[in-house]
C-alpha cells in the first residue's frame, strides 16, 4: 500500500480513521442480521434479501450521484472488475453463505466464512508479495481461535454446507483483496456501490429463474426493514469499508471486520434474547486482542519509519 509521507501525528490520525471506517462498517454488518430475522419471519428468505439488499439501493445511490455530478460513465477495465469483483466474488459470497445454512448452523457457517482474514493475508502473500509479519501472523492465529469458539458442532450430513462456507470465505478474501489491488480502489465510493448494487441485483435474479425463491411482494413492514438493511449494508457499510481498505489495506482492513461477529453476538443478545455464553464471551475477548495486536504492530511499524 503507497501511503504518502505523514507526521507522526497524521499518521496516526489516518490511521485511526481507517479503523473507524472499517469497525462502523463490520457493526452494521454484524447488527443487521437481526432485522433479517425479523423479515424471515414476515415471509422473506436469503435469495429474497439479498436481491432487494443490493437493489433497494440502487435508486438512491443514483440520485447521489447526480447531485454530486460523479460521472456515469465506465471504462471496459472498470466494468470487467465490476463483474469479477463485484458480481463473482460480493454476490456469490452472499450466495453461498446464506445457501450454507440450509445444511449446517448459522454459528457453524459463520465461523467457517470468517476463515477470510486468513486467506486474504495469505492471497496478499502468495499473489502480491506483501510481507507478513510475526506480530500479523499472531494476530490472525488469535483471531482464528476467537472465531472458532463462536462454532457449533456440525451434523454428519454437513459436507456441503462446510464447503459452501469455507468457500465464502475464499471469495470474500478474493472481493476485499480486488477492492484493495485494482483500479477499483481509487474509484469514487458512491460509483462503485451504485454498480455493483445494480450487477448483483441482476445476478441474484438471473440465478434465482431455476429455484423461484425470490418473493416479490412483502408486507410493508418487511419491506422497510429490508430497505434499511440495503441502505446499512450495500451504502452506508460498503463505502465505510472501501475507505476502510484504502487507508488500512486488505489484509490489515480484514481483521478489524472481525468487529462483524462480535456485533452480531451483541445484537443478538440484546435484540433477540439469545444468551451470550462463555465460548462466545471468550471469542469477543480473542478477537479484541487480535485488533490490539494488530493497532500495536501498526504503532511499532510507524516508529521504525
């Protein structure tokens, strides 16, 4: 990541502002999970939600643009990476995690998918070369153990759902390291957001003409909770995270995601009664303490300079 020569004090500052950008957007991600439930059970589904999530979306972020004036316009290199970013590796990680949880828990499924950090510091590794640390190795093997203890055990006719998990995490490990590593990372947030709502939206529609699970017509309160769950996630989360990565980048960017379970946890408990017990109170802490190895390693990196 080229970052520009800073003060120690602006440094810090950016860097704490990368930080902020990605816990808020890991939050929302982690605390929407509860007004999900609560359109399940008002008639609506994963496919469902994940077509009007990205959709929903759209109309604002559209009008957005016009008053900023950001220009409509894409190159064939912006919308090739639309595609495999957006569309291969955003949506069918969507896809299959919320498939996964037809064959396996959601705790088990969750677990499995925030394997991501790992395969993204290893992506960034193998593909690009970046170096990776012992205090970062540590972090991620702490984290690892964190999010493990958020498991529930799985059945013996889990195997596809084990592997549509473990393959969320490998795609999502694939978008965050897109975002960081091509152009896409120095487009305008709003621009990026509004494409990709749009291109998953067609995505989800044009898998879903096999099952037809996508339910047109929701009640209106389902259909409000969805819309602030698309203006959370698909706007509000996904610039914050952009922004996130562009001062932080992916790998760093990943594990302060990991704030994404420990808000679902939370909002769970306080939302919808679900009892936080040992094993997930010990994952909070595990995860904590792999963001304060991480902020302390970044500390020690800047007093080198």
């Amino acid at each position: 990541m080229n970052t520009p020569m800073l003060s120690d004090r602006a440094f810090r500052a950016h860097k704490a502002r990368g930080v902020l950008y990605t816990v808020i957007s890991a939050l929302l991600f982690g605390v929407t999970p509860v007004l999900a439930s609560q359109t399940f059970d008002m008639g609506s589904n994963a496919n469902t939600l994940t077509f009007y999530r990205n959709l929903l979306v759209v109309p604002v972020l559209l009008i957005v643009m016009l008053v900023k004036k950001i220009p409509f316009g894409l190159t064939k290199k912006e919308l090739g990476l639309m595609l495999l970013v957006g569309v291969a590796f955003r949506a069918s990680t969507t896809f299959m995690l919320y498939q996964s949880y037809a064959y396996i828990s959601v705790g088990t499924a969750t677990t499995l998918h925030f394997m991501y950090p790992m395969v993204t510091a290893v992506l960034c590794f193998v593909v690009f070369h970046e170096k990776l640390k012992r205090e970062k190795i540590a972090a991620l093997v702490i984290a690892l153990v964190g999010v493990m203890l958020f498991a529930d055990k799985a059945g013996a006719d889990a195997v596809p759902g084990l592997v549509l998990a473990l393959a969320s995490a490998v795609t999502y490990a694939c978008y965050l390291t897109g975002m960081d590593k091509t152009d896409l990372r120095n487009m305008n947030g709003t621009k990026v957001a509004c494409y990709m709502g749009l291109f998953n939206a067609l995505a989800v529609l044009i898998v879903d003409q096999i099952p037809h699970q996508i339910v047109f017509v929701l009640p209106p309160r389902a259909m409000l909770y969805t819309f602030i769950i698309a203006m959370c996630t698909s706007f509000v989360a996904f610039w914050l995270l952009q922004r996130g990565i562009q001062v932080l980048g992916a790998p760093t960017a990943a594990i302060f995601c990991l704030f994404e379970p420990i808000g679902s946890v939370v909002s769970g408990a306080l939302f919808l009664g679900e009892r936080m017990n040992l094993r997930s109170t010990l994952g909070c802490v595990c995860v904590l303490g792999a963001v304060l190895v991480t902020v302390l390693s970044d500390r020690k990196e800047k007093s080198t300079i």
